[in-house]
C-alpha cells in the first residue's frame, strides 16, 4: 500500500470510524490496557505520547482487531479480541502502538503504515515478527494453533500459531498484581502437546 492511499484509508476511517472511539464499553480493562501502553511508551522514552495515550473497546467493530489514531493517540480494540486469549489483545495493543510510535516519532512526514518505521517500532515494542494484518484470527487460523502456553499464577491458557520468540507474561496478572507493568514472575511457560484437550 502506499502511503497517499494509507491516508486516504485514514481520512475515510476517519470519518466512518470517529463514531466508533464514541461508542464504549464499559471501562472495564481499557484502563488497565492504557496503563500497560503507557508503561511501554514510557519504556521507549516517549512519555509525552504515553501521556496521550488512550485505550477503549468497541464492540461495534466486525473483523478488524485494533486500529490506531495518531492524531488523538488513540487506540480502539476489538471486544472479540478476547476471545482469543490475553496474548492476542497484547499482540494487538502492541501492534497498534507501534504504528502511534511510528507516526509520533516521524512527525508531519508521510510514512507507509507499515514500513520500516513501522518495523522498527515493533522491535522496540519487543515484537520481531509482527504480522501487517489488523484482522482478527479467523476459525481456519485458530485451528493452526498448536502451542499452548499456561501462566504459573492463574493458570489462564494462552493458545498461538508460533512460539514466543522472548518471554511473555500473563497479562492478566500484570494487570492484577503489577499495575500493568511487565513481570516476569508472570512468565507464561508451555504446555506440553499430549496434556492438551482434544478440541
Ligand atoms: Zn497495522
Ligand atoms: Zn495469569
């Protein structure tokens, strides 16, 4: 995709989306969230974007899992996101930060929504191998899934297509015990294949 049509992709998301950051649900996690985001905004030296930050849900979206406003710095995630686990939220998150790092660190210059600058910023987010697609995992990828991996605290499973590349915490307990932050006492860790429930 180039970048004149990116922006127009923004400018007509603009419009038939801007309902969709209004419509909310509940506060619920999306706080929780925001502070994670903001903690690794911070995390890259970018506090006055992590000051910007916002989070919220909408359940109004269909397949598309995350989108990122960096005029507003604002993120909107897909509720059936957590259907998928909390590693599949994450993943989202984190993907649609790196593209409010991107824009914030780029200014007013034009840039691919994901290219280089793109790239780069999952890197540093701790993201290598970050897929350019903001669709929600779909059945045909679900039953790919072969790698589960089990948080040590409150044993929530996470199911994924790949492996880890670095350690990954649970964040449902960095949320519940850490404020959000990274620990790695909430290091998900895996599950052997043949423990699996047949599904
Ligand atoms: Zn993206
Ligand atoms: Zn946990």
């Amino acid at each position: 995709m180039t970048p004149s049509s990116f922006q127009k992709r923004i400018s007509a998301s603009a419009s038939t989306e801007r309902d969709l950051t209004k419509q909310v649900e509940p506060a619920g996690d999306a706080r929780d969230l925001a502070l994670f985001g903001k903690a690794a905004l911070e995390g890259l030296g970018l506090g006055a974007l992590a000051a910007k930050l916002t989070v919220t849900w909408n359940s109004r979206m269909r397949s598309t899992a995350g989108l990122a406003y960096p005029n507003t710095s604002q993120i909107v995630l897909n509720p059936k996101l957590r259907g998928f686990g909390w590693a599949e939220v994450e993943r989202t998150l984190l993907h649609e930060l790196a593209h409010l790092v991107a824009h914030h660190r780029c200014g007013r210059r034009r840039i691919s929504p994901h290219g280089p600058e793109w790239r780069r910023a999952c890197t540093d987010l701790g993201m290598d191998n970050e897929a350019r697609c903001h669709d929600l995992p779909l059945p045909r990828r679900k039953m790919a899934r072969r790698f589960v991996y089990q948080c040590p605290s409150c044993a929530t499973k996470v199911e994924r297509v790949r492996l880890f590349r670095r350690p990954a915490a649970c964040l449902k307990c960095c949320q519940t015990h850490c404020g959000g932050r990274y620990d790695k006492r909430f290091n998900l860790t895996r599950v052997l294949q043949q423990e699996l429930p047949l599904d």
